[in-house]
C-alpha cells in the first residue's frame, strides 16, 4: 500500500505542478487565438523540417549509447536501443525522470544486460549533456549578453536574488539537513546492512561509467554527441519560421530560448509542461514579440513536440512487440 501511494505521488505531484504553471502562465490567454495562428499562420513545412530534428536527436542517442554498451560485452541490436531511446521520453511524460530506468529495463528484458550496468552508461550521458548545455550556456553568454541579464533580472535568477536564499537561518537550515541527510545514510548503509549490496551496483555503473574510455570509435561517438546537441537546437530553432512574428529574430535569439527552454525542463514537469512555456514566452517578449503571440507560439510548439513524443513512444512500443513475438517465432522455427 504504501508503495502504491508512493508511486501515486511520483506520477501525480508533477502532473499537478506542471498543470498549476500552466494555468498561471496562460489564465488569461484567449485560446481562440491560438487556434487561429496554429490552423491559418503556421507554416506546417517548417514546423515538420523541425520535427524530424527531434527524431533524428533520439535516433543518434541511440545509437550513440549502443557504443558505450560494446565494450562491456554487450550488443543489443541499433533498432533496440532507438526504440529504448523512444520509449523513455514517453515515459518521461508520465513520470518525469523514470525514462531512464524505462529504457534500461527494455534492454533487460531483450539483451539481459544487467540494470545496473547499463544505468552506468547513463549516468555518464547525463554528465556529458551538462557539459554540452554549459557550451551552449558559454555561447549564449557570448552573443546575447545584454539580452541574457534582462531575462535574468526578469525572471528573479539574478545572482543576488539567488545568494539571499542561502543566508543567515536559511544557511543554518540547509547545514543541518545536510548533516541529518547523512546521519540518515550512515544508518541505513552499515546498521541495515545494505552497503555490500550498494557496493556491487555502484562497482557495475562505474563499468557504465567508464565504458566511453573504452569505446572503439571515439571519433564516431564525438559526432554523434555532436550530431544530438545540433539535432536539439535545430528542433527548436527552426521553429522561429513557422511564425511571421519570430521569423526576423534570427539565431542568437533562438539560442538564448533554446538554453532558457533547456534549464526550465529540469523542472520536474511532464516535458517541462509550465516552466518551459514560461522561459520561453519571457525571452520572446524580451525580443519584441507580443505577449499573446508568445504564449501561442510557446503552446503550439511544446504541444506538437509533446505529440510527436507520444507518438514515437507509440511506434516504439508496437515495435518491440513485434520484434519480441518475431524472435519467437524464429526461435520455434529452428527447433
């Protein structure tokens, strides 16, 4: 029972959250309005060049992640790990972060690679992304300078306002639950028992870990890594020309957005539902776009990419159904 309602709260605490943003974000938005822009001023090409850019990105991780799991002994199939790759985006959808455990388990069932191997591997994916969002940060910093401190300042991320938040009893707090976070940890590690079990999986992610050392084609694993990150900025980018009225901002204004959008999806939210639209109907009035346009470019985009999500995660799942009662069958028709 009680993990039930554990996993009620996983599942309904960010629906909850992302849906209280939205409707501060948009409680005074006429939605006819968008309904107009997205049936009679959207140019439906572009925004499916910019839908294939999303596509793409999840096929090259995938690809990408079957290179970090070769030099562990294991080699599951491409169209596998790119039907894991869908599948965990769709997951995320429903509980946020969830994907990650979602695309490892679907090699488990498939490949039998241990969960906690394969997790290693993406762990280390997760510390080169943040290494590719703070290039992308670096840049932005360096084109849209000005235009990056108003959103800032507008947004309350200043420095200041930051730094107020860890002072004085603030501080004393953050100390102490730090302290008890670890007391707690010495506890449940060494008193219970679990610090053997906890050491076998962390000596298996650190495997996962150091697999991109081991790769074969470093070479090739740099452009895919390369390949992702452009494929995400282009999904987003190329976006500003199915609307007249962020066509002109040209691509520093798409990059400062796109780094905008990038952090406000750390929010737990399903796809960033809120914060997102948020971020990104800020930074667009801050370039001049009107505020009703912004709004509807903002639920427009995120809805067709929210879509095109679920859809991928769709196909993904009929897939490896497919391919499961397929291996069968083969299997049957040898004996």
């Amino acid at each position: 029972m009680k993990k039930v309602v554990q996993t009620s709260i996983k599942i309904v605490l960010p629906i909850v959250l992302g849906a209280f943003v939205l409707f501060w974000v948009y409680r005074d938005f006429d939605f006819l309005r968008a309904g107009d822009i997205f049936m009679h001023k959207m140019n439906p090409w572009w925004m499916l060049f910019s839908l294939s850019f999303g596509i793409l990105a999840h096929v090259l991780r995938g690809l990408r992640w079957k290179l970090t799991l070769d030099p562990m002994g294991y080699h599951p199939r491409n169209e596998r790990c790119i039907d894991a790759i869908f599948l965990s985006y769709a997951t995320n959808l429903v509980v946020p972060r969830a994907g990650e455990v979602t695309r490892c388990g679907v090699l488990k069932r498939s490949d039998n690679i241990p969960l906690s191997a394969s997790f290693g591997t993406v762990v280390t994916e997760r510390i080169i992304d943040m290494i590719c969002s703070l290039a992308f940060v670096l840049a932005s910093i360096f084109f849209q300078f000005d235009t990056l401190m108003s959103f800032l300042d507008q947004t309350g991320l200043t420095v200041k306002h930051v730094s107020s938040l860890f002072s004085g009893s603030k501080l004393f707090l953050l100390i102490v639950g730090i302290f008890a976070f670890l007391s707690l940890s010495y506890f449940v590690f060494h008193r219970l028992g679990l610090g053997q079990k906890i050491r076998r999986i962390l000596f298996q992610m650190r495997d996962g870990l150091l697999s991109v050392g081991r790769v074969e084609n470093k070479s090739l694993y740099i452009l895919y890594t390369i390949g992702i990150w452009a494929c995400y900025f282009f999904h987003f980018s190329l976006t500003f020309y199915c609307f007249s009225f962020t066509a002109s901002l040209g691509m520093g204004a798409a990059l400062l957005l796109f780094v905008a959008g990038s952090f406000a999806v750390l929010v737990p939210t399903p796809n960033g539902a809120g914060p997102w639209h948020f971020a990104v109907i800020s930074g667009l009035v801050l370039y001049g776009v009107d505020s009703v346009d912004a709004a509807a470019f903002a639920l427009i985009v995120h809805g067709l990419q929210t879509l095109l999500v679920i859809v991928l995660g769709i196909f993904s799942l009929i897939a490896l159904q497919f391919r499961r009662k397929n291996s069968k069958f083969v299997g049957n028709h040898k004996h």
